[in-house]
C-alpha cells in the first residue's frame, strides 16, 4: 500500500464492512455508526435506526437488521449491554 492510500484511509478510514449485500448498503449503515458515536447513541437506538433503514428501504437495505450486520454494528459500536433486545 503506498503513502498516499495510507493518508486517505487515515482521514477518511477504509471502505467499512457491516456485512450487507452491497457497498452502498455498508455505507448506510456505517452512517448511522458513525451518527451513533457522535450522539451517543444506546443499542436500542442504534437497532431502531437499523430497523427504520430496512423498512422504509427494504429493496436496497433489507438486510440491515439481519443478526450478521447487528452484530458488526453492535460490536463496532462497543457495547456491552444485552444483544436481543
């Protein structure tokens, strides 16, 4: 990998990876990742707004609030508190 690409994902960060079908569908999500960190978000918030992505996009993001992207996001997101909620 040369500098320049270093020095982009630095600032940038690398293409994230939530386990949804498409890049586009990762970058919904990691919107709302990067969103959950900036406000605080609970894992019952952060669920919430997986579960508002995949409803009211169900073709593009249907996969949103499979257990595979649920658990990137929750362990991502560093939290400690119950997953099935």
């Amino acid at each position: 990998m040369d500098q320049l690409t270093r020095d982009i994902q630095e600032v940038f960060g690398s293409n994230p990876d939530y386990a949804m079908y498409t890049q586009f569908g990762n970058d919904a999500v990691d919107a709302i990742v990067r969103s959950a960190k900036v406000l605080n978000l609970t894992w019952p918030q952060v669920y919430a707004e997986l579960r508002s992505l995949a409803e009211r996009f169900p073709e593009d993001f249907g996969e949103a609030t499979d257990t595979a992207v649920r658990e990137v996001v929750y362990d991502k997101l560093g939290f400690d508190t119950p997953f099935y909620i």
